[in-house]
C-alpha cells in the first residue's frame, strides 16, 4: 500500500477513537448522582461481600492531619444507609476515633468527640466521668501515649443478628477498624465490634449504651 494511503487510513481510526471517547463521555455524565436531589453520595461504598455496609470514616481528629481518599478501600458504588445505621457508624467513629496527643484516656475522645450522638443519659455519665478516682489507662493506652497516636477509624455493620427495631429503640452491631499513626511513621492496627444501643430522641436517634468486644 502506498505511503499515502497508510497516513490517511490512520488519520480516519483516530477521529473514530475521538468520536468514541466523546461519546463515552457524554454518556458517563448523568452518573454518580441522587436521582431525587441531584446530589452525590459521599464516602458510603457499595455493601460487601460479607453482607456489611462501609463508610467513609478516614477522618482524623482535629489535631490529625488532612484526610484524603476512602476510608473503606473497597469499591466506588453507593448504598442508602437507615437513620438508625447512619447514628450507629458515626457514633462509632466518633468514639474510637483516639488522640493521645489530645486525649489523656478513651473517655476524653468520647467527650471531644461523641457528645452530639449520644442520649442524655450517656452524655452525663462521659461528662461526668471522675478522672481522678479512675484508674491508671492500660498498658495499650500507655504505649500508644508514648508514640503520641492517633487514630483513623473505619466501621462496617455487622451482622443482623439484634432485636428488631421498635419505634423508639434499635441495637446495631459495628465492626471497627482502628489505625494508630506515631511517631517515626509507627502504625498499629485494632480489630473491635462495637455493639450500639440507639433511643429516638426528639427524632434523632442517639446511643445509650456503647459495649465493646475486643477481635483478633
């Protein structure tokens, strides 16, 4: 074939490929979105194949630096969360989400950060935690406080084996993932389920009772 030709015939696959990309492009931008307000779902990722739900929960203490990307690692879809299991995984994160550059045990961070999401009842048994009389925090605390860690906290539900939602009170069972950052780029990872008591307060649902069980 002529040199000729070859250019030309060139030329004709490369606004092909154009018109293609174009298209795709137009196509791609009607996605993403709520159809109901337009708006993007941010930081909820499609469910697992474990059957739990992810949320965006790589954000730092105040004192932490900037987040940046998912918390959830696993898949860009979206998932509608219920009220109720919206109140479990923020009030998890709020309360495992540790500073020991700020927080001198886990009650302050509770204080710092958890107060909003949590009932009256559990709000005056934080705040009115006695600091003084309480024991010493454990030696995981203590070596944490030394690196001057803090935390990035990913939550998950877990399973559906709780007691079925009334009108005014729903258990949620919450896996979290803790990460501590210290000193010299040290990191430490945390496996615990959260298991959350929630009460309907004036049309929010807030938790009145956190309980925790250590994982591997």
């Amino acid at each position: 074939m002529p040199a000729g030709s070859a250019r030309r015939g060139g030329g004709g696959v490369r606004r092909l490929v154009g018109a293609l990309a174009v298209a795709l492009l137009l196509a791609g931008c009607g996605g993403g979105g709520d159809p109901a307000t337009g708006n993007r779902t941010v930081g909820v990722v499609a469910a697992s194949a474990t059957g739990t739900e992810d949320v965006d929960t790589r954000v730092p203490s105040p004192a932490g630096p900037p987040a940046s990307g998912s918390g959830s690692g696993s898949g860009s879809g979206s998932v509608t969360l219920s009220p109720i299991d919206r109140a479990a995984l923020e009030v998890t994160r709020a309360w495992l989400s540790y500073d020991t550059r700020v927080d001198h045990r886990p009650n302050d961070t509770a204080r710092r950060l958890a107060l909003p999401r949590l009932s009256p009842q559990l709000r005056a048994e934080v705040t009115g935690f006695d600091t003084a009389a309480a024991a010493a925090p454990d030696a995981q605390w203590q070596d944490w406080t030394r690196r001057h860690a803090w935390a990035t906290v990913t939550v998950a539900l877990g399973g559906d084996d709780h007691p079925p939602d009334t009108a005014d009170t729903a258990w949620r069972q919450v896996a979290a993932t803790i990460t501590l950052h210290g000193d010299q780029q040290w990191t430490d990872t945390v496996q615990q389920t959260e298991f959350v008591r929630l009460a309907s307060v004036q049309g929010a649902w807030l938790a009145t009772r956190m309980t925790t069980s250590a994982g591997a």
